[in-house]
C-alpha cells in the first residue's frame, strides 16, 4: 500500500529521473526552483505523461510506460492543491467546492467543516489568502482523493499568514489517510510539514530520508546545502590521516569511521564536509570554551590545532535575535566561493566574546560532532 | 425604399460570425497545443486574409469557387453556388473575418492559466466540461471582442465580396455594395441613407458590447 514512483522524462536539456515510494505520512520534495519538484507532482496526478517508468497507487497501476497504461488524470483519485491554489474565478465558493464534492449536501457539509459558512456565493478574487486556501482544501478533500499532493502552497504569502495556512494545513494533514506528498524549496516548511524527506537536484533524487537524520546528518553536499548549511568545503586527504579543508583553509580530524568498513563494505572517502553557522565553540584567551558539554570540551581538546577558526572578520550582520559574523580564515591567500564562513550567535554572547578577546583574534572551534562529512 | 441590403447585410454578418466564432476558437484551441514550428506557418495561412487586400482574396475565392473551376463544378453538383449568391456572400465575409476572431481568441487562450485546467482534470471534471465552463468563461472577454471585431468585419466587408457575388439588387446586394453603386450613380440621397444606417447598426452593437461589460 502507498505510493511508488518510478518515472523519467526528457524536457530538452532537461532530465527528470525520480523513484521513491512513499506510505502513510507526509513526504517532503525539497529542492531549489527548477529541479523537477512541480513536474514530478505532475506526473503522478497525469498532467504530465513520463517517458518511461511506473506509477502506482495502492496496488492501482496508474502508469506503466511499457505495458501502455496512463490512466488519465480525472481518474487517478489524486488531490493536488496549487501554488496560485487555481480556483475558478467565475465559479462561486459553493460551485468551487462543488466541482469536486458533486453532490450539494457533501459540498455543504465541507463548507461547514472548513469555516466557509456566510461566504458560499463570494467569488475567489473577493476572499482573503487563507478563505482561499481553505476553499482549495475543501474542494480537493471532497473528491476523495487516495493520494494528495501540495505544490508549494505558500511560496506567494507573508510570514504571519504563512504560519497560520500552515497550521490548518497540518490540521487536514492529520486527519488525512493516505500518502502525501509536500514540494518546498523551504527547508524549514518542508521540516515542519513532512515526515520523510526527499532532497532533488537537477532531476533527481540526491537523499532521501527521515527527516530528523537527513537534518543531523546529509549524505550529500547538494542537501547538505539545500537543508540550510552555510559552511562547506571540499576536502584532500592528508598523510597524517587529517583532512585539508581546502576552502576554509585549516584542517580538519578525520571522523571517527574514516577509512572504516561500512555496513556495506565499501571504505569511505570523503569529499566535503560542512558546519552548521550555530554549531562553533569559541575559545578565548587560550582557556577552553564556556559553551558546551563536558564530553564535548574533551573532543576539542582530542583534536588538537585541528579544527580551529582564527577570525579575520568581514562584517557582522545583526538579525532580529541573533547576529551573523561572516569571515575568512586568518591568513588565507586563495579564497574561493566556500571561503566566506558564518557563525551565528547571540548578541550579547558575541559581545561578551569580543570584550574577552581585546584585540587579539577571536579563535572558532568546531566540535567533531558538529562536522557534517559527505563523500558526494 | 428597399431594405433588402440591410437584411442581406445583417444575415451575411450573423452567420459568418456564427461560423468564424466556432471556426476561430477550435483553430485558436488546438493551434495552441501544436509544435512550435507548425503553428508559426498555421498562423501565418490564417493570418493571411486580414493583412492582404480583400480584392486579392476575392481574385483567390474566385480562382477557387468560380463556376468553370474544378472545386466550382464539383459543389455545382450539389447544386452549391458561391458565385452571384448571397450565401457566396457569407464565403467572403467569412474568409476575411476569421484571422481577426483566430488571433483574439488565441492571445486570450494563451493567457489562460493551464493551472485551471488541470485543477479541473484532478477533481474529475469533463475535458468538455473545463473547456465549456472554466476557460471559455475565463477568456470571454478575449473571446467576445474577438466576435465583435470579426461581427463588424464582416458587416463592412465590400471588396472580397463585389468581386464573388457582385451587386445584384434584391439578390446579392448589401449595405456596403449599395453605397458603392448608389454613389457610383450619383444617388448621392440614398448613398447618405445607407451610410447612416451602417452607422446606426455599428453604433448599437458597439454599445451592447460596452454594456455586456459592464454588467460584469
């Protein structure tokens, strides 16, 4: 039971190749704009026709490129809720919601059930984004759908609408029995929404996992990056077993299962490795860090002149809470596009730290645990 | 005085635009969905009539439909004559309207948001039922100012059509042709009469189409 997909299409240059299968739950696509998140939604509701592969749906073929089969989309039982929600202007609320619910007391019954009662004969371009929202919902859930798909509903809206859309959207996700599928390029929407998580990169699928290890731990640097890591870097390999961080220029200790059998067999080498803005430890006056736990302080001490940041400040930015110091290495002669590195902190935290300092350099540590290692 | 002109006017007007209403639309509809290098020579044929003189597309009707002419003898069979009759009338009228209703509709279909139409498909709806109610309505303003436009084409249509049907009093003549001839003839009285009559219907249907918009 679920979803699985399995399907490839060509749209010029472009080469959309997609397989996962997906059960009960919400399963995120993040990536940025232009990946194949939206044509991989289409595919599956039978807008777009793949070129080859397979769709089913419960043990429902709805698309099999070699025995010939693309049940058309009206037949699919797929809801699909739009980025513009595409509502019909010239229907009313109640003849929206009735396109899908086909029957005036089911449409009554989901105007009631999503607070619409009063604005039944109102036009689309006379509601508010969220009454919009809502009728969309109404009107997808009342056709029954097996399966819904959400393309990017809230990309158009402001943050304080955001929050509210998003509630009542994880309301109908709750109450929903079925496999759903969220396309974001938020990582932050599609975190909070979704249970599993599926990172694309030009036309495919680059990770896909639960969503609290793909976060904590991303195999790849494309969702290394797309999960919303500043900090990168490519890595050489030195003699002493070390890793160059050749972006950032410092070295790095090797992680604890370098060169080490995995499950599989296979030895990883790794190629980037990246560090959440939040997750540095300063190092003042030589004593070790204030911050962290005892066990954490003992990994920095392991790691000797590895991993240390000796600041050459570029500028710092203040946000609403926190601030951003962006910055180089000390010293670093070729800086390339990852050279650039953040550190987010609190306010009053930073200043305290650059009174302690007093003119010498402000030193950075990177906890062992905070390094994320990838091998593509 | 005889009003047949008017009522030949008006009908030659009525059914070609009934004609080029549908014509223009299905064209505009599938042209749409056409690869691109297909549709740029389909536009450029049935662009054709509105940028050529109407005596040039008389010249071609007349190469095509004239009695002595393969196409001519075959439709003389079935005793259809587009030669000197007034239906051959709503031939010309239509030909030199058509281009004006295809490419108004098509800018209106090209605007449309294909979003709406697959939102339709998702719920169930009809492939006839979305075309009929969701985007034929979201495009009537495109779709209305096309058939007003190709209405008045057709109205005003002179040149394609003396040279097809020419001007036989009672038969073929209509309000554009007898303003010719009645001018020609230095009936300069009802030449005017004609003229402000042209004007009056041109006037009302103007009218309606502004009040059918503001009703909106």
């Amino acid at each position: 039971m679920g979803l699985t997909v399995n399907i490839k299409k060509k749209l010029g240059d472009f080469q959309l190749d997609v397989s996962f299968e997906t059960g009960e739950g919400v399963l995120g696509l993040l990536g940025a704009s232009g990946c194949g998140k939206s044509m991989t939604l289409k595919c599956i509701a039978g807008i777009v026709k793949p070129d080859a592969g397979r769709i089913v749906l419960h043990d429902r073929v709805l698309f099999d490129a070699d025995a010939g089969i693309c049940v058309p989309p009206q037949k699919r039982g797929v809801g699909y809720l739009f980025q513009d929600y595409a509502l019909f202007p010239n229907m009313t609320v109640f003849q929206n919601i009735l396109c899908g619910a086909r029957d005036k007391d089911k449409a009554a019954d989901y105007i009631a059930r999503f607070d619409l009662i009063g604005k039944e004969k109102l036009y689309p371009a006379q509601l508010s984004g969220g009454q919009k929202q809502r009728v969309a919902l109404a009107r997808m859930l009342a056709a029954e759908p097996e399966v819904i798909l959400l393309d990017e509903p809230f990309t158009a809206l402001d943050n304080f609408l955001k929050a509210r859309m998003e509630r009542e959207l994880m309301n109908v996700l709750e109450g929903f029995h079925g496999p759903a599928v969220f396309v974001s390029h938020d990582r932050n929407e599609s975190y909070r929404l979704t249970d599993t998580i599926a990172v694309m990169e030009n036309g495919a699928i680059v990770d896909i996992s639960e969503k609290h290890a793909l976060f904590r731990a991303p195999r790849t640097l494309a969702a290394t990056l797309l999960t919303g890591c500043k900090n990168v870097t490519r890595l050489e390999r030195l003699a002493d077993g070390s890793y160059q961080a050749t972006d950032w220029g410092i070295r790095l200790q090797a992680p604890v299962d370098d060169m080490q059998e995995n499950a599989t067999g296979a030895k990883p080498v790794y190629r980037y490795a990246g560090f959440r803005a939040h997750f540095l430890m300063p190092e003042t006056q030589g004593v070790t860090a204030t911050i962290g736990t005892a066990v954490e302080q003992k990994q920095l001490t392991d790691a000797g002149s590895c991993n240390r940041l000796t600041c050459e400040v570029l500028r710092e930015v203040e946000d609403t809470f926190s601030v951003v110091i962006q910055f180089y290495q000390k010293g670093l002669n070729e800086r390339t596009e990852y050279s650039l590195l953040t550190y987010e902190t609190g306010k009053e935290d930073w200043e305290r730290m650059k009174a302690q300092c007093a003119g010498r350099d402000i030193v950075l540590q990177i906890p062992p645990d905070a390094l994320i290692w990838m091998e593509s | 005085m005889d009003w047949y002109p008017l009522w030949n006017s008006l009908r030659i007007a009525g059914i070609s635009c009934v004609i080029v209403f549908f014509l223009g639309i299905f064209f505009a509809y599938y042209a749409a969905k056409l690869p691109r290098w297909i549709k740029g020579i389909l536009d450029v044929v049935l662009t054709l009539p509105l940028v050529l003189p109407p005596t040039v597309c008389g010249y071609v009707l007349l190469m095509l439909f004239g009695v002595k002419r393969p196409l001519g003898i075959f439709l003389a069979q079935f005793g259809v004559k587009f030669v000197m009759t007034w239906y051959g009338g709503v031939l010309t009228a239509a030909v030199v309207a058509f281009p004006l209703m295809y490419r108004t509709a098509r800018g209106a279909f090209e605007s449309f948001d294909d979003n709406l139409s697959h939102a339709g498909q998702t719920l169930g709806l009809s492939d006839a039922y979305i075309f009929w109610r969701i985007r034929m309505p979201a495009c009537k303003q495109g779709i209305l100012a096309g058939t007003v436009l190709a209405f008045a084409r057709a109205l005003g249509e002179y040149g394609a059509t003396s040279m097809l049907i020419g001007y036989t009093p009672g038969r073929t003549a209509t309000i554009s042709t007898t303003v010719y001839q009645l001018w020609r003839t230095n009936d300069e009285a009802g030449a005017f009469t004609w003229v402000m009559v042209n004007l009056a219907i041109s006037t009302v249907v103007l009218l309606a189409v502004n009040m059918l918009e503001r009703k909106q």
